[in-house]
C-alpha cells in the first residue's frame, strides 16, 4: 500500500475531528520523512509522515485516523531494529519521544509499569537500588525502548539465565486498528479477538505444537505456541515478537529478576571456534546465564583497532561463560567441575570483576568492530540465525563454507549458549548484481539453517529482512497461520504492512543500491560511501557514557535531527537525490546546524561515522560558487587577520584598547558575526617569535646532533621511573598554532617548563605553520589544502630527521594527525608528520616522566573533543592520576567549539551544551578544584559561563615545580 498525498490530506482532516491538537504532533516535511526513513536495516523506505504523540489518547486517535483512511502505520522506537521493521510508507509513529515514563516500580511483587518508549537502561537504574533488573539485555540497552524489545522479543546474552523479553511480559495494553485499548492477560479470552485467536490454536494443535517452540531462540514468525492451552493462553507473551503487525502496546507490566549476588567468569580456549561451540553442550548443565562465544579473527580486529587484550587462555576459539547464585562456595564449585567438564584445551575462572570486565570487553569490542573491519563495508541481513544449540558447531562450519563458496566475508561471534550467531557480511550492496547476489545467499542460509533445525532470526525479528524467508523453515499451514492470526487483530492490513505476512522481495528497496546511480554518488563516490557507512545501531542517541564524546547536540536537545544518525540519514537522503534536493537544501541546513564538528563520532560511532568531515565537504560545495556568510570571512580566516595585525607593531594592545569599548566592541561583533553576549578574546604579540627558544625548522635540522629520539609509543605502566632529568632526551620542536601563538592566553612557557624538566631541549619553532584549522570547519578546502602543504614544507623534513614535534592546540595537533590525512591522501609526507606529531603529555609519559606532587589537588579536566576523540586523553589522565590528584574527567562537549559557539544564533545551544556535562562538573568539584582544558575554545567558555580561570595541562604541572630545573 503506498500512502498518496490525497490519502495524507484526508488523514490530517480525520485527524482534526478526532484530536485537534494531534495534529500538532505531526510532521509531514521532507526533513522528518528523510530522518525516518532508514533504521538499522539495510532498507530504505521514505515515509509520508511522522507523528510523536504525547499521550496515549494522541496515539489512540493517530490510529484510528490511519485506518479510517487507509494509511498504513508503522512504530518505531529507538529505531535500532537490524531487520527492517520500523520503516514504513505510510505514517511512522515514534513512541521514544514522549511516552517514555516508568510509570511504577513495585519492589515487592518485582514488577514494573513502563510506558513503551521507555529505555531499557532507564530500567535498569530504576531497578537496582532493589536489586532488581529486567533480564533481557540486547547490546543496545542504552537506547533500545522496551516497546521496541516487545515487538522483536529481544534476547542478548543473558537471556539464556533470564529469558525472552515475551518471557518476562506479566501484561500489556494493546491498541488495535479500531483505536480501542485491550489489557492482555494470561488466559484471559474475553474480548473477542482473544476468543478467536483461542479457536484459531485448538484448530491447529498438531501443526503448533511440532513447529513451534522447538528451541529457546525460534523468534522467526508469529509465537503461536503462546496460544496454546498447555501454555496457558499466554497472550501477552504472544504479542512479543510480532512486530508491531498487530497493534501498539501503549502499556506493560514487566517481570524484574533478582541478580544472584555472586558471579564467576569463566574463559575457556578451543582449538577453534566450531569446536568451542561444540562444547556448549557440557556447559549448559550448570546453569549458565550467559554464554558467549568467538574466535580469533574477533581478537585480532580488537588488537589491530588498539583495544586492549588480555590474555587468554590457549586456543584460537573461546567461550565466556558467566555463572551466578546465593552462595559463593557453591557458585565457585560450580565453576570448578564446569571447566573439567568443558573439554576444553586451557581454562581459568576469574573472581574479580575488574578482570572479568576485562575479558568481557574484548566480546564487546569485537562485536563493535566485527562489522566494521572487513576490506568492505559489512551489512545486516543475515546477522542473527539461531539452530539448536546443541547443533550450533556443525552450523558454523557450514556456514563458513557458505560465506566462501559465495566469495563473502563476516566475523561470526554470538550467543553460544542458546545457539544463536552474529555475524555482519560484505554483502556487495552497491554493485548491480548487489541485490541478486544478497537474495541468493541470504535463501541459500535459510535453506542451512532450517536443515539444522533453526530459525532465520534468533532475536532480532524478520521485518523486510527475513519475512519471505519464512516459507524455508514453516510449512504452508504454518504460515497460513500467519495471515489468519493477522486477519483477526488487523483485518485492514493497517499495522507494518508486508511484515511477517505477504511480504515484498527482501532485496526490494536497498538504500544503497538505490543510491548507486544518484548525480552526487557519481560525482563524489567517496563522500556518497562514508555516509553510508551509517548503519543507524543509533549509539549517538545514547546516554553518554562517562568517557564519551558523542554526540553532544543530541545530548543537549534530544532531537533525531541533531544525532550523528540523523544527520548520517538526511545526508543519505542528499545522496540519493529523490526527497532532498543536494548541498544547499534547507533540510541538509538545518540537520548541519547545530553540529559542532566534535569528531565524537569519528571514535565513538561503531561504523566509524565522521559528522565533522562531512559536514566541511557539504560546506565546501553550497558554497563553492556562492557568497559566504560573514562568519567564514571572519573566523574562517581568523589566523590571516591575526598575521595583519602582528605585523604592525603595538597593533594588538590598541586592538585591545579599541575593543574594551562598548560600542566598537558590538561593531566589531557585528561585523564578525558574534553573538553580542560574547566576551571577545584578546589579542597578544606572537608568542613564538618572542620565545628565547624561537628557531627554525632548517636551523634545527641543520644543528642536530643525531639526539636520541623518545619513542612516541606510550610506555607501558610497569615501565621503571627515572629520577627527573634523567639524561639528554635530544631535541623536541615545539609548534605554536595560530591561537596559541597571538591570542592572549598561551602557555608556550609552561610547555618549555616541563618538557625541560623531562629533560627534552625544547625548540620553539619560528617558522609560520598554520595547520588550516578554520578554513576546514568552514568548509574552505582547497584555502585549508593550501595552508597544509605549506605546513608540511616545514614539519616534513623534521618528521625525516626523526625531531619529534609538540602541539599544543588540541584541535590544531588533530588536523595533523586526522584530517590532513583524509584532504590530502596522495601526498607521502603527510603519514610521517602526523606520526612525528605528539601531545605534551604524550611527550611525558615517553620520557617516563615523574610528574610534581598534586596530591589535595581535584582536578577537573575537560579534554577538548578532538583531544579526547581523535589523539586520546589518556596519557593526560595517567599523569594527572600520578601525581596524586582527584581527578574528574568530563565526559562530552564544552559547547564552544571553536567559532560554534561565538557564531549568531548558537549562544543559546552553546551554553545548553556546557550545562549537560561541564558545567556540572565544576559546581559538584566546588571552588577549590582546579580546572584543567588544554583547548582554547574551553578554557574560554569555561571563562564565560563560571568566570574562572582554566589552566592548561602544562601550567598546572609548571606552577608545582619545586623548581624550573632538576628536582
């Protein structure tokens, strides 16, 4: 059913009768259309228009209004589902928004009142002062909503001790096609649907019980053997996994378990993966509740992406198995006979949670990276079949074989305990035989997993995905159960059309195929690929985690339009060309707007998604033949106009002077494009030139005495300390960028202080290097280009001389180590300066460097986003931790971000950013705490917003030296 635009006005017109404020909540545009139309999936469906209700009487009357016309319906979550069902041509209704309340938490009966847009992980936090948790836990749990994990029947790794979201499900409230609201009981068939759908199962007793339920993780299809009477007219539990096809569940009753309080991981090595899942038979008998499994390609991605690796035992396939109970002996002795009894070649039991997190970490990184590691982009769509699990060995290697024998590539790891496998493949999707070649592999898989007895979908649902597999592992009276099922509760076809009963093609609309032949896919292949690269998994519309950065606009506002993912889909919709028209649409404006080029999600986004770098090209081609606003000339050029000034001597203190006056400084904000609450920086002399250690880079290498070079690898923590000054380090070159070096504020003396004191003989170099910085975030690529290989012309030949270089803008070191990288690929010299590239601390920690005392000291330190997403804070936090400080590390954006926040129209957003994180931070450490930000956009939103004083990393170590020589 396609929803035409008279189908929409006829909508909105029914939708006024019933609830004149609905229609508030409903958006028709192209920019909302274009944000709804991807999920997780590989699908894309555009859709005619999204409704967030506020209210279960909005949502009732958007229902109804929708069948009353004929407009299909689809609901959504967090959007995070793999299989294509939360897309829709009709009307998208996304519960996440508003009805999200925990609407009770009773700790007696263990059972919780949740709203359907609740997220899981609200739950869980709701439920451990009591001990209590909800027992599914799919690794999305940070955004994915119960409602969400209804429709699917959401599993994760602990569903094999807790069970199937349906498993947990006391009751719900279900809204029908007819706008009316149903509380679903166990054995409850009073309302008429129920009664039919009871007649329905003693009609077909034989055929429900010998196709159903033949394993724990049969998600695929309608779970018809909830119906049955030896299971108790389970309606409710029913409802979990059909998809949304049915009706909307408006309310639930969960069921919340009970942690036991003690817990052992056990790792356990196998020769390989197949035959650590042969094993899982012999772990199964003492009561696991979780067990994952994976193999060494899984290890070597986390190795090769820089995650850390503990040891493991021997083998090259291994299982993480997690027991629990009341008492510690038992649960140890448990652990002791599981391990005899695994076969395994090599086998430890770990107690301490720091070291089973360890381990599990490397599980949840390798799942991360697994889809993102192959030579070519990984896809869903075949990504969570489940056999018996008793069966699951056999499956993998004939899976393997089948990946080879059609020339694919996937890293498979999963939920051995149950039997089910993960695994994302290089599915060419992009090419013209993509979609053949997808739908011949994807049948033949079906086909395997139903020789083993399996289920297309192990938790993840069918939706567009997988439903025209179905008819390989149920019969034809089976599947006729299906249609009949959905003629009792939607004989209108309303609810997720083509989901689960009469679906279409599963290669029918591949957003990536689709886009192939699009005008910006031919004219920028590159670009049209990155974004792509999005596979809406949705982490940037999380709750940061402590030590993330992404995705600071969505953290402040809570809008899908300002994620990274919303940003990635409209970017997509660009791309194919269809719905938004190109570069300079106002849909592509208004998605860009509010990002601050944080880089959060080039580190924090699983698929490697790099919102800053694309947002620079689309600012690069609306503007190529265009004027520019005001800003781009101002702050875009900031580093020229600064050069101007140093060269007329006493220009920066009369600039000052000129500027300290009201009516000049609202002219010169004016002109400039600064919001007028804005406090203006001040201008200072160039402090590099004016350095005793200024010289240049060919004097430099020039001078060299073959020094000793530090290695530029952190050194590892059980490395000796020296004493201070322990020797002639050699040579370091420090380069002062643009801010450092003529805004009021440097600490280049601090920098010299302690790279002394680390016993580095400290360069300052004279040379003029700009690293283009603000000419990239204003989208002036070919002006950054210019600049970066002049820079390069200077820093090259140091790289070659083996003379490390120290940065000391956080965001300038970045376009250095990052984005040179990407703007200029063909140009040799930029790998070895970015790798000849260091920050202070960087510097330190190689030196091995015992840092002064700050012990008494808090610390607040807000690393710069580029410092924290792209260079890494960590040797900054090791040597702040050291020296005996509290140190609190502020997760997030300051919201300054660079000319962001000074520009017209973004004060506001720029200090709603600061409160989520920063500001927070600084009144809970109180005014005694030392706040540390090595970036100049936060040391001076820091000023802005609390009028104190941030000290750089390097000023804070210089001012508790004992002395500026040895100690």
């Amino acid at each position: 059913m396609t929803a035409t635009t008279d189908i929409l006005q006829d909508f909105h017109s029914t939708l006024r009768g019933l609830d004149a404020s609905a229609v508030e909540i409903l958006d028709d545009s192209r920019l909302a259309r274009a944000l709804y139309s991807s999920d997780a999936s590989i699908y894309r469906v555009v859709p005619a228009a999204v409704a967030h209700p506020r209210s279960t009487d909005e949502l009732c009357a958007l229902v109804t209004a929708a069948s009353h016309v004929g407009l299909p319906v689809t609901t959504r979550g967090a959007g995070t589902t793999c299989a294509g069902n939360a897309v829709g041509t009709g009307l998208i209704i996304n519960t996440s928004a508003h009805l999200n309340r925990i609407l009770s938490l009773d700790p007696e009966s263990a059972t919780a009142v949740v709203e359907p847009g609740v997220v899981q992980d609200w739950l869980q936090h709701a439920g451990a002062p009591h001990q209590l948790r909800f027992g599914p836990d799919p690794s999305t749990s940070t955004r994915c909503t119960i409602g969400g994990m209804i429709g699917n029947n959401a599993c994760g790794p602990r569903a094999l001790g807790y069970g199937r979201t349906g498993d947990n499900i006391v009751d719900l409230d279900l809204l029908t096609a007819d706008g009316h609201v149903t509380t679903l009981r166990p054995g409850d068939l009073t309302t008429p649907f129920a009664e039919r759908l009871g007649d329905l199962a003693d009609a077909n007793l034989a055929t429900i019980r010998t196709e159903f339920a033949t394993f724990s993780r049969q998600v695929s299809g309608y779970s018809m053997e909830w119906l049955l009477p030896e299971r108790g007219r389970n309606l409710p539990a029913f409802i979990a996994g059909t998809e949304a096809t049915l009706g909307i569940v408006t309310k639930t009753t969960v069921r919340l378990v009970r942690e036991a309080p003690y817990g052992l991981t056990a790792a356990l090595g196998y020769p390989s993966m197949p035959e650590a899942a042969d094993a899982v038979t012999a772990l199964l008998p003492f009561s696991p509740v979780a067990c994952e499994g994976f193999g060494r390609r899984i290890v070597d991605v986390v190795s090769r992406a820089g995650r850390p690796v503990p040891d493991l035992p021997r083998g090259d396939g291994w299982m993480f198995v997690e027991l629990r109970g009341d008492d510690e002996a038992e649960v140890a002795s448990r652990a002791k006979d599981m391990v005899a009894a695994s076969g395994c070649l090599d086998g430890w039991v770990v107690s301490d949670p720091v070291q089973a997190a360890a381990l599990w970490k490397i599980r949840a990184d390798g799942a991360g990276l697994a889809g993102v590691s192959l030579d070519k982009p990984a896809w869903a769509g075949w990504e969570d079949s489940a056999v018996p699990a008793a069966d699951l060995g056999a499956y993998l290697r004939d899976f393997e074989s089948l990946l080879e024998d059609h020339g694919l590539h996937g890293l498979p790891y999963g939920h051995f305990g149950e039997g089910c496998l993960h695994c994302r493949i290089d599915f060419p999707l992009d090419q013209s035989d993509g979609p053949q070649r997808y739908r011949s592999f994807v049948t033949e898989a079906a086909q395997l997993v139903a020789r083993h007895g399996g289920s297309v979908s192990g938790e993840h649902g069918d939706g567009r995905a997988r439903s025209a597999l179905l008819d390989t592992m149920y019969s034809p009276d089976a599947l006729s159960l299906f249609g009949k099922v959905k003629a009792i509760l939607d004989p209108d076809n309303v609810f997720n059309p083509g989901i689960l009963v009469d679906p279409a093609p599963l290669e029918t609309n591949i957003r990536t195929h689709e886009s192939a032949l699009s005008a910006i896919t031919i004219s920028h292949p590159e670009f049209a690929a990155d974004v792509h690269r999005c596979t809406g998994v949705g982490k940037c519309v999380a709750h940061t985690a402590p030590s993330a950065v992404m995705c600071p606009s969505y953290q402040a506002s809570g809008l899908e339009v300002d994620s990274t993912r919303g940003r990635a889909s409209v970017l997509k919709e660009m791309v194919n060309g269809t719905l938004i028209d190109g570069w300079d649409s106002p849909e592509v404006e208004r998605a860009l707007d509010l990002c601050m080029a944080c880089k959060g999600c080039a580190r924090d986004c699983p698929t490697g998604i790099d919102m800053a770098s694309y947002r620079s090209t689309v600012l690069n081609e609306k503007y190529r033949h265009r004027l520019r606003p005001r800003s781009h000339v101002t702050m875009g050029l900031l580093p020229l106009w600064e050069r101007l000034l140093n060269r007329i001597p006493g220009a920066p203190a009369l600039a000052n002077k000129v500027l300290a006056v009201s009516p000049f400084a609202h002219l010169a904000r004016w002109t400039a494009g600064v919001d007028q609450r804005r406090p203006l920086p001040r201008f200072q002399p160039s402090s590099r030139l004016a350095s005793k250690q200024a010289t240049s880079a060919r004097t430099i290498v020039a001078d060299q005495e073959t020094p000793t070079s530090p290695a530029t690898k952190t050194p590892s923590t059980g490395s000796t300390s020296p004493t201070r000054r322990s020797g002639d380090r050699g040579d370091v070159v420090i380069w002062v960028d643009s801010f450092s070096d003529m805004l009021e504020g440097s600490d280049l003396p601090a920098v010299v202080t302690v790279l002394t004191d680390a016993g580095y003989r400290p360069k300052v170099l004279s040379d003029d290097v700009c690293c283009g910085l603000t000419w990239i975030t204003t989208g002036q690529l070919n002006g950054a280009r210019r600049r970066l290989r002049a820079g390069l012309a200077v820093l090259a030949p140091l790289a070659d001389a083996n003379i490390p270089v120290v940065g000391l803008e956080p965001s300038c070191t970045t376009v250095w180590r990052d984005d040179a990288l990407r703007l200029l690929p063909d140009d040799p010299r930029v790998g070895r300066v970015a790798r000849n590239m260091h920050t202070v601390a960087e510097m330190l920690e190689a030196a091995n460097w015992v840092p002064p005392s700050l012990a008494g000291h808090t610390v607040v330190a807000q690393p710069h986003c580029h410092h924290a997403s792209i260079l890494g804070f960590g040797p900054d936090k090791r040597l702040l931790e050291a020296a005996g400080a509290k140190v609190t590390v502020v997760g997030g954006c300051c919201g300054y971000a660079g000319n962001f926040g000074v520009e017209n129209g973004h004060y506001d957003f720029s200090v709603k950013v600061a409160q989520h994180d920063l500001l927070p931070a600084i009144e809970d450490a109180g005014q005694q705490a030392i706040i540390v930000a090595d970036g100049f956009s936060c040391r001076r939103q820091t000023s802005d917003l609390t009028g104190r004083r941030a000290l750089t990393f390097s000023e804070l170590f210089a001012s508790h030296l004992p002395s500026h020589a040895t100690r």
